[in-house]
C-alpha cells in the first residue's frame, strides 16, 4: 500500500471514529447534552487528531522529515487558533501561509 492510500485510509478512519463518538451523546442521552468538559473534549478531537496526522506526516518515524516551510504553515495554524479564528480559519490561514513560504523560498 502506498504512503497516500495509508494515508487516506487514516484520515477516513478517523473520520469515522470522530463522528461516531459524536453520535453517541444523541443516542444514549435521549436528547440530553453531555457534561461541559465531555462536550470541550469531543469538540476538540477533530483538531487533535488533525494535529497528530500532521505532525507525523511534518517529523516523520524517523524526525528527519522536518520541513521548515511547515513549520510557519503550522506556526500561523497556533497564532489563529490562539486568536479564535476557528478551525476552518485555523488551517486556510495555515495552507496560505505554508504556500506563500514555498512560493518565495
């Protein structure tokens, strides 16, 4: 299997998981919401796991992988989130500015 097709898979799987656990709560609550931190956490996981992809993809198994244009890419991702941009916000100002660091480098 090739990096890519492993790649996709990953992301459909947790894809899958994600939206499973967040189909849960409607499910077994009857209609009830989850506990604040229960919501703040299932909130958060798409975030995370795009996080964790990403950073294997950046260092790689074996650390050597590390590309500076990414690292702005995922710096711009931080200083967004921090700002409240939002995850969509988040991750287009990320894409932007990591082709604007390839574009001039």
């Amino acid at each position: 299997m090739s990096s890519t097709n492993g790649m996709l898979w990953t992301v459909l799987a947790f894809a899958a998981i994600n939206y499973t656990i967040k189909a849960i709560g409607p499910v077994l609550l009857h209609g009830r919401r989850f506990p604040p931190r229960v919501a703040a956490f299932i909130d958060a996981l798409p975030a995370a796991l795009l996080a964790g992809m990403l950073a294997s993809s950046v260092v790689g198994a074996a650390g050597r992988g590390l590309e500076p244009t990414l690292l702005g890419g995922l710096a711009a991702v931080a200083v967004a989130w921090f700002l409240r941009a939002g995850q969509f916000g988040s991750v287009l100002l990320g894409v932007l500015v990591t082709a604007a660091l390839r574009h001039t480098g």
